[in-house]
C-alpha cells in the first residue's frame, strides 16, 4: 500500500524477491560520496525503512520481474528506487552549493522519500498543515519548513503558530491581516511573480505579486508591526527556459532593495521550484545550475550572507518510481482504415496518470516482457490504453506503436514520481492510493 501521511512504516520485502547479491546488503557509507555523518545518517534512515538494497548486477527492472514471477502480484504496482534520490541530492549539491533545497511535499509524499531527503538534510516546503504534520512526524523541526503557501486559512495559520512555523509567504494585503491576528511573529516572505512564459505548468497567474503590488505589500506588513524577512518565486512547474531562472533573481534583488530601504532585515532568497532534471522534459540542471550561479554571484554574493534556499519538488521525486501494469481488458477493431488495439490498465487519471490532466505530462510506456529480452511477435500497432474507470476520458494513450499484447501481459512507465499518487482519487471504487510501493536501492557493490 501506498504509505499513508501518518501510519508508521513497516515495509518488509519478502524473501522470494531477494536478488543476486542481497544476501549481504551492504548499507550506505562514505564510499558513496557522502561525508561520513550524512552516510551514518542515510544509512540509518534506510535501514529503518527496510529498503530493499540491489547490487550492481541487479536492477528496478529485474526487481519488478521477481515481483510478477512470484505469482500473485496486483494488478499494478509500482518500484520506488529510493538511489535516484539520494543521486539527485548529490547532483544539487554539487551543482548548486548555495541553495538548500527545501522539498516540496506536494509533488510526492511518500514517507520513505521524505525520510531519505530529511535524513540527507534537506528542508521541506510544506502548504497544508496535513504536510507539516507528515514531516513533522519524521522528527524534522519547524526551523526545516517553509510554509510556502500565499494564501492560507485562519486556522491553518493558528496551526502554524501552535508547532512554531518560522517563515511563511504572501502576496496579497489580506493575508497580512489573518497573519497579524495568528502569527505575527512569522518571517514573511512576499512571493513575487517572475515566469517561465514556456514552463510546462503556469503558476504567475495565480501566484506572485506583480512588480505594482511590491511596495504596497511591504508597507502593509510594516503598517501592521510585521517583519518581511525575504523574497520568494515560482518561475512554473515543468519550467523550459533556464534564462527565467537569472531573470527572476535579478527581479528578486529589486524587490529585496525595496524592503531593506523600507527597514525590514532581509535575510532569505527563496529560489522556488521547477527544476525537472529534464526527463520528461524541461530545463537541465547543469543550464539550470549555471545561470543561477552566476545570478546570485552577481545580485546575492556570498559575503552579503543571505540564506538562499529552494523548494524543488518534480527533481528530486520524477525519476525513482516506476509503474508496472497488468493488460486487463483488450479489444481488437478497425479504425481508419488500420488495424488497431485496445488495452485496459489499472491505473489511469484518475490515479496516478491524473498528471496527464494536471501536470500536463506526456507519459512514456512500453510493453514488459515477463522474460528479459523477450519480444512480443508481430508488427507494431497503433494501441489506445485505457484506464480502469468507466468515464470515456479515463484513456491514457492514443496511437501509440505497441506490438500485439495478450491479457496478462505488462506495461512500464517509467518517471511515475512526480505528481501522480499524490493526486489520487478512489473514483469508481479504484482506489488509487491501494497500490502496493515496493522500495529499493539500486547500485549496491
Ligand atoms: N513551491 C510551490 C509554492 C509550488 O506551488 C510548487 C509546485 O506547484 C513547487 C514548489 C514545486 O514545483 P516543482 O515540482 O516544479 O519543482
């Protein structure tokens, strides 16, 4: 099952789906290019959760075959490689030494990924108080959350107050009246709008004072005894153009002056998210990481000692999980003139495949011979994948080449991690969130 915000974890991989060299799983240590105290950390964190370590000769897709061979796997299940996190982190902090990345939890709250990442250090964007309580139920401290939602309920805000939330965001006047009356002590960070016009989600429309509002949002917060402590924004999720990145912290800078001459003590740049590693898409880090190095060498040098920070989501949880299904329905017709197939999955949009209608993701698949390198017979055929509602929009693919496949055969879709589960209905009485997450970690010597 999909681990629950707050249930404990127990996640015990059984004997039959033990591979080559798992006898003798070796756990994490400074080998593996963490200092020594983050290995001893991570080590602990993952043997807490009983992640399943494979070895080098070993891999998701092996793992996923011991899965099905054993017999009664579900009808779709997914394989959470917890080392493309841990690779993740070691490519940020390689690549952007000044910026602490601060997850955010909406894209994947998977506690065993949050575990990981608060283990390795990181901090946590967190926008309900069901997502504070989930991190802080992994012994993470409020001074490691960002409250990074602009526009939050009353008694939300009192929650915040009651665990000691100490940075939140804004971007509106009204806010700053429910903050005064629930936590005037918060610093404040005033979210402002600086797009990726090409990004893959726009988040400006909705989000970020424009360039106007700045000093009228400074002064209400002074007007109401309240400290502004930094500037935050979201270029879009899914972002295309790394030049929007140094753009955007030039503008930061612009805001930060206007608040430092208004006398608030700013200390904190908060870089936001849409970071993708390029994937499915979207700016690379290494673009990515260059422009805003030399952004914030240029606008925040290191000697003017603001704390600079992050919220990635989609980097850090795209690229573990990996979904397999099972062909549970097929049908075979005639369309225009082709011969064409017609397959059901069970998992679909309103599952985890809802990013198609959300993140506007354009998921990949392939047909999962139960034997490495077998080959389905016959040509290629234009397939339509359904999912398992009843609803005419539950269809996944259209026109994608597959070669012919029986029922019970599989598909893999790989990249599955960020905003998928998380969205998840029960529509139809599918529940998405009952689908068993089997954890590994890959790389093992
Ligand atoms: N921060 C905020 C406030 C967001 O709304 C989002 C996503 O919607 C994120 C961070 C994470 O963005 P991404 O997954 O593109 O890194």
């Amino acid at each position: 099952m999909a681990p629950d915000a707050t249930a404990p974890l127990a996640l015990t991989i059984p004997d039959a789906l033990t591979g080559p060299g798992a006898k003798k799983p070796k756990l994490i240590d400074s080998s593996d290019g963490l200092g020594s105290d983050a290995a001893f950390r991570v080590a602990s964190a993952l043997s807490s959760l009983n992640v399943q370590r494979l070895c080098a000769a070993d891999s998701v897709d092996a793992f996923a075959r011991r899965v099905i061979a054993r017999g009664d796997a579900p009808e779709h299940f997914y394989v959470f490689d917890l080392a493309a996190v841990l690779e993740r982190w070691r490519v940020w902090t390689t690549s952007l030494p000044r910026v602490t990345p601060f997850y955010a939890v909406k894209c994947n709250p998977d506690r065993a990924m949050l575990t990981l990442l608060a283990s390795l250090g990181t901090g946590f964007d967190c926008a309900s108080p069901a997502e504070i309580e989930l991190v802080r139920s992994l012994g993470v401290g409020p001074e490691r959350i960002i409250y990074a939602h602009c526009c939050k309920m009353q008694a939300d805000i009192a929650h915040a107050a009651g665990v000691g939330i100490q940075l939140t965001t804004y971007d509106t006047e009204a806010e700053l009246d429910k903050i005064a009356k629930g936590h005037p002590d918060v610093g404040l960070v005033l979210r402002i709008r600086a797009d990726d016009v090409a990004a893959r989600c726009n988040l400006g429309d909705k989000y970020g004072s424009e360039e106007q509002e700045w000093e009228p949002l400074l002064a209400a917060a002074k007007a109401r005894g309240l400290s502004v402590v930094g500037i935050s924004f979201h270029v879009g999720s899914g972002a295309t153009n790394p030049a929007a990145f140094p753009i955007a912290v030039a503008k930061a800078r612009e805001a930060f002056n206007m608040a430092q001459a208004m006398g608030f003590n700013m200390r904190v740049l908060d870089l936001g998210g849409g970071y993708s590693g390029n994937l499915t898409g979207g700016v690379t880090m290494a673009a990515v990481a260059a422009a805003l190095n030399s952004a914030l060498e240029e606008h925040f040098p290191a000697a003017e000692g603001v704390r600079v920070i992050a919220e990635p989501g989609r980097y850090f949880a795209e690229p573990g999980m990996t979904l397999y299904t099972r062909v549970f329905g097929k049908r075979v017709r005639e369309r225009a003139g082709q011969d064409s197939r017609y397959y059901w999955v069970a998992d679909g949009v309103y599952g985890s495949m809802n990013c198609l209608i959300y993140d506007h993701a354009v998921l990949a698949v392939r047909h999962f011979p139960e034997q490495e390198g077998a080959v389905a017979p016959g040509p290629l055929l234009p397939t339509t994948i359904y999912g398992p509602t009843c609803d005419g929009m539950d269809t996944l693919m259209r026109g994608c080449p597959l070669p012919e496949l029986q029922l019970g055969d599989w598909l893999q879709w790989p990249s599955m991690g960020a905003y998928t589960l998380a969205a998840g209905s029960a529509f139809n009485g599918f529940d998405s969130q009952a689908v068993d997450v089997h954890y590994v970690f890959t790389g093992a010597q």
